[in-house]
C-alpha cells in the first residue's frame, strides 16, 4: 500500500482536481470580489438544480443554516424543537442559543435516525418543531416524520449536513432528495462531507419564496435593502473562493457518491459474516451516500460490548486503521445539555448505540488493497477477540445488514 489509511482524504482528492481548483481560486483572487462574487451566486443556482429545490441560500457553515432556519420560522422563546439525541451537537445547540427548549427523542437502533413513535410521546402543546437529522447517509423516515408534523402543525428542519445526495422514496413512487422534504433542509460544506469546501460554508434549502427571502435576510443582518433593517438577523456568508471550489466539486458530486458506494460494498462483502458486529443498515424508503461506515458491536452484554470496542479500535490503530467513534456520549447526558428530565436510561437506545458504534475509513479515494487489509483486520481481530467472550444474540436485535442493492 505505501501510503497511510485515513479515515478522509482530502489531499488525495484535492491532488485529483488540482488544476480545475487552483484555477478557479485564482479566478477568484484576481476578480476581487471575495464576497458575494458571481461564483456564490452560481453556486446557489447549480446547487438547487442539482436538489430538486427551488431555493439555496448560502451562509457560512451548516450550524449557521440551522440556526437561519430556525429564526426564519419565527419561533417563540420557550417554544419546543424535537431533536433526536444521537446527533452532532449543532443540531441542538442552535435551539438553545435562540432560546427555545430542546426535546430529545431517541432514535431507531437499525438507521440511527429518528424513532418516529418517540417523537409521537415527546409533542405537547408547545412543540413547534421536529429536526430529523439524516444521520450518516441515509434519510430519516420522512414520510412518517411529515405524517406527524400535519397532525400536530409542526414545522420540519431536515439536518441534511451529512446525506446531500440521498434520496427519499415515498410509499407511492415519488422520491426527494434529503433536504428537499421539510419546510427547510441545512447542509454543511465542512471539509470532510461528501459534498465539502476548503474552509467553512453552508446552506439551507426551500421550496417557499416566502421562507428563502426571510433566510436570506437574517442571514444578510436583517436587511433586504442595504441599511434598511427590518428584523434582527446576523452575518452568515459562503465566500466567493468556497463557492468557486464547490461548483467543481458538485460537478463530481455523483461520481464522489459511487466511489463511497463502492468502498461500501466491498466492507458489507466481507463485513457481513463477521461474528460480534453488524453493518449498517440500509432502509427501504432512503438511498445511502456513507458519509460515514458505522459498524456496531453486536453483543448482548454491555461490559463486553464496551470492551471490544476499545480493543478492536486499538488492534486496528496498532495496524496503522484509523477508526472514529460518532459520536461517544448522546446529547441528553452532555453537561451542557443534561436535565432530570432525561436521567440515564431514559433513551436506552441512543445511550446503547454510544457504547457499541465504530466507524472506519471510507472516502472517495480509497483504494481495494486498502479496504482488503481494514477488512482482514477486522475479521483477525474479532475471531482473536471472541474467543474469550460467550457471544449470545443481542437483546437490542440489530436486524443483519443487508446488501443494499435495490437502492445503491
Ligand atoms: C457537520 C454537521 C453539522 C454542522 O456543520 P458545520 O458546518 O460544522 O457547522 C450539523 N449537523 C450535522 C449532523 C453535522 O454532521
């Protein structure tokens, strides 16, 4: 191989497109126009485009897109917002930054996304919203998440940082693409998301004229007319250099997903038989674009669980496999996020999918011989690890991973 195993290879792709994106940025740095330069603005017409939505509005990261979408929606301090609690924390932080009240939901232990009948238990009569995050990859059950939102009259904020590309099958036929489906949908540019910049950007998508010009101004200090400030809104802007470099990569956007796709196949080829943990699991109403491959340890008890874990991640680390645990400890038993309403135990499943998930290398640029050794690994790892521990079937019942050909 030669060359070191990286959970993201940024330099490698860079070194790929490296004369398209170096001339773009100098097309950039002569024109002088850094901010609000016609490449943002194409950008934003390409981008929608390439959804299926009518309106993307640029800012400047994926955390700010929430947080824009949230005060386009004009929600009331004290008002609630769903949230599921395995997530990024930027889901949640922006709704106590605006101060209104998270609530956490626990998630379904196959998809990692939203347990739409937690969520069903968890609406009052102050919820006004629900962020299902698209977690991974793959879309959250969207058809049942808008299901609720019309009985309840609650607004939806698709989290689409992590899945731009996936596509949501409805029951009936038609398909949308993740971000496209909720009043708003966000996305981030950071650098290591399928579809990610040079630096920091964002973007919210919408279907409303009404909700983009409201987004676009609180994103633009409240402003429609410049000096005129009619609400109170912030700075949030995608520069013209992040936009120049995602034109180019949006051109390769569909192609970085089948790279993704393959190096999926591959693991789900030879990770599917592997005693003591599961591959993802793929939905029936949602394509995958793998941000991440998130492997879970499938034992039933918790001491074990915990300890293979910490044993297969420094086995792998050992043999020069970085892996990364997304995301450790579960929003509603963070310090800054914990309250007696959510004791330990009281979303078993996102607190149980903290302990037993491991995600390991996959990106656009990694190569069979690579994928053939992490994979060898992990089978010589748990066959050495297993022999000491009695493996019985897992309370929680993981359904197996399925070969996901249908929708890859
Ligand atoms: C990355 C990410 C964000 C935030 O994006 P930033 O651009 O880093 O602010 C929000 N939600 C999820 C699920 C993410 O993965």
């Amino acid at each position: 191989m030669g060359r070191e195993i990286v959970m993201v290879d940024l330099i490698g792709q860079y070194t790929r497109l490296k004369d398209e994106i170096d001339s773009a940025i100098n097309r950039v740095l002569l024109s002088g126009k850094f901010i609000n330069g016609p490449d943002v603005s194409c950008f934003s017409e390409e981008f929608a485009q390439w959804m299926g939505v009518k309106h993307v509005i640029p800012c400047a990261n994926g955390t700010d897109a929430l947080q824009l979408a949230i005060m386009a929606l004009q929600l009331q301090p004290g008002d609630e917002v769903i949230v599921p609690s395995f997530t990024y924390v930027a889901t949640v932080e922006v709704i106590s930054l605006l101060g209104l009240k998270p609530v956490f939901a626990d998630v379904d232990p196959n998809t990692f996304n939203l347990d739409v009948n937690d969520v069903q238990k968890k609406i009052t009569e102050k919820t006004k919203l629900i962020i299902p995050v698209h977690l991974f990859g793959q879309c959250a059950d969207m058809e049942k998440v808008t299901h609720i939102a019309e009985k309840y009259n609650l607004k939806i904020v698709e989290d689409a940082a992590q899945a731009v590309g996936a596509v949501y099958h409805y029951s009936d036929g038609r398909s949308a693409k993740a971000g496209t489906i909720g009043d708003f949908g966000t996305t981030s540019f950071f650098p290591s998301k399928n579809l990610g910049c040079f630096g920091d950007g964002g973007a919210l998508f919408t279907n409303s004229d009404e909700l983009a010009a409201r987004a676009g101004m609180m994103a633009n200090h409240g402003q429609r007319i410049k000096y005129h400030h009619d609400v109170i809104g912030c700075n949030s802007r995608l520069d013209s250099i992040q936009a120049a470099i995602l034109r180019i990569k949006l051109r390769c956007l569909d192609e970085f997903t089948e790279k993704r796709r393959h190096a999926a196949a591959y693991y789900y080829s030879q990770l599917r038989s592997v005693r003591g943990i599961s591959a993802p699991f793929c939905s029936n109403f949602s394509t995958h674009v793998y941000n991440q491959f998130t492997l879970k340890i499938d034992l039933s008890d918790r001491f074990h669980i915990r300890y293979i874990r910490d044993k297969l991640q420094n086995e792998l680390k050992k043999r020069g496999i970085p892996s990364m645990i997304y995301y450790p400890i579960p929003l509603h038993l963070q310090k800054a996020y914990c309250s007696p309403n959510y004791p330990m135990g009281s979303l078993p499943v996102s607190e149980r999918l903290s302990e037993t998930v491991l995600s390991i290398p996959i990106h656009t640029e990694i190569k069979v011989d690579e994928l053939k050794f992490i994979t060898d690994s992990i089978k010589t790892i748990m066959n050495n690890i297993l022999i000491n521990v009695p493996v019985s079937n897992n309370k929680f019942k993981w359904k197996k991973a399925i070969l996901p050909t249908n929708l890859l």
